[in-house]
C-alpha cells in the first residue's frame, strides 16, 4: 500500500482553486516519478479545462447508470457491482503526462441511494490509496468532499482572495473543519490569492488567525491562460506563480 497525501482545496467561487490545483498537479507531475491524481470535484469540470483534459465520463454518470439499473431491476448482487462499479470507476480514469484524473461530475439528486454512494466513495478511497498524490479540486464546503470524495484528507488547503467574503467563507469552512467530527485532516491552512504587497498578507494573518501556507499576486499569465483556455500545465518556468506553489507545497511537505 502507498503511502499517499491526499490535498483538497476549497474556498469560496472564483478565487483560484481550480487554478492553483492545476499548478500542484503540473508541478508534482513534472517533479520526479510520483503518481499523481487528480479530482475534480466541481460539477463544471473546471479542472479538467485547466489541465487540458477532456472528460468522457464522469463518476456522477457512473452512479446514474446504476441506479438506473436498480431502478429497472437489472441490478446483481452486491459482489457483482462492486466489480462493475471498480472497473467503470478505473475506465472513466485519464491518464496522460504523468498524471491521472477523474471528474465527480454533479452532486447527487434524485434520491439518497446512500448504498450506491457509500459504495463509490470506498472505491474513491481504494483509488486513492494507490497514488502518491492526490489533488481534490472542491466546492466551495468541504462538507462535500467528504460526502462525495472522500472522508480523510492530509492537507486541507483553504484559498481565497483579500476580499472579506472570500476570507468569510474560508474562516466558516475552517470552523465546520474543526467542529465537524465526521472531516477528518491533519493539517488546515491558508493560501492568499491575487493579493498586492506583503502588508495585505501581515493584515489579513493579524486577523484571520489561521496559519498562511504563501500567498499569491495578480498574475497576468494565469488570466491570459484562462481567458484562451490554454492548459495551465503548459505556464512557462517564468511563471511566478509556478515558485511560489511551489513554496507553498514544500511548507506543506509535500515537495522537498
Ligand atoms: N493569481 C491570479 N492572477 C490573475 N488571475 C487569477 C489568479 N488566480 C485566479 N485567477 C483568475 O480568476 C478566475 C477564477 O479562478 P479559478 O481558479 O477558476 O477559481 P475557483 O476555482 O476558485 O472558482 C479565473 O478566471 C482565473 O484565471
Ligand atoms: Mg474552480
């Protein structure tokens, strides 16, 4: 079995989670012979887009399929779907370049079917188990990476801007982190997006009362990217974005 570090990233709408994700899955998929995977756990797939990757199936299509199949009476017994859900799971896995990915696809409606649920989180888990590391692009809670991803992270990375609301929304996830027995992680921290100097980040520290993994300026690059949808993984070594997510996952110790 690996020993594997599994990171989520949450954080208010539009603050940079999916961008600063795509940068760890580009630098730790450049950075030696780790097995690297991917989650994108938005239903608008903006993960896949900033890394480059086309989805062709979904884990949310997965769960459609059979409770489709129970619905009709179609389904077999438990062993069975295991089997089939383990093997869909693994198809609707990309590789390329280093890195695998998997889309979530949409949150779960249509009834609990908590037994199906339940079924693909272990195999989430199992899948998990056998990388390196494993990058979780989340929502903006991190009550749905554990209900829809998985149940332990090793990092939890809380990103926002300098804006009160996005700092709001980062400090209340913290808060459901810490109070939430049913989220378990090891470490929780801050990283600063699209900030202008050092005393934005010694002010909002001063306040905020959570400890700050880096921080990150305004990057023209990044917005440019986005704005042709380039993948991010293709950002040149001038980036200096790349060097600071870099420091950022070296605090963390997940690069040496
Ligand atoms: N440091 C940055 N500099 C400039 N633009 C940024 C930066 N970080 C993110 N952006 C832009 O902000 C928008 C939202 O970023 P995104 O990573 O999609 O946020 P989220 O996943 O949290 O919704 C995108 O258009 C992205 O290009
Ligand atoms: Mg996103």
């Amino acid at each position: 079995m690996h020993d594997t570090t599994r990171i989520a990233l949450c954080g208010k709408g539009g603050v940079g989670k999916t961008s600063v994700a795509a940068v760890m899955v580009k630098l730790l998929s450049e950075n030696g012979n780790r097995k690297i995977l991917a989650i994108d756990a938005d239903p608008a797939c903006g993960l896949a887009v900033a890394l480059g990757v086309v989805v062709r199936k979904t884990v949310d299509d997965i769960r459609k399929g059979l409770i489709s199949q129970i619905r009709k009476g179609e389904s077999q017994g438990a062993p069975q779907t295991l089997k089939q859900l383990d093997y869909e799971v693994f198809d609707a896995l990309h590789e390329q370049d280093g890195f695998a990915m998997l889309a979530i696809g949409r949150p779960e409606d249509e009834g609990c079917f908590c037994k199906v649920n339940s079924l693909l989180k272990d195999i989430l888990g199992e899948l998990a188990g056998s990388f390196d590391v494993v990058i979780i692009d989340g929502e903006a809670g991190v009550e749905q990476i554990n209900r829809r991803v998985m149940k332990t992270v090793d990092h939890l990375v809380l990103i926002s801007d300098t804006s009160a609301k996005g700092l709001g929304v980062a400090g209340a996830i913290a808060h459901v982190a810490h109070d939430n027995k049913a989220v378990d992680f090891r470490s929780l921290g801050l990283v600063l997006n699209r900030v202008k100097n050092q005393a934005e980040v010694d002010d909002i520290s001063s306040r905020i009362g959570l400890p700050i993994y880096g921080w990150i300026a305004e990057d023209d690059l990044i917005r440019d990217f986005d704005f042709r949808g380039t993948s991010l993984r293709e950002l040149p070594d001038t980036s200096p974005t790349l060097g600071i997510v870099e420091h950022i996952l070296k605090t963390m110790g997940v690069l040496t």
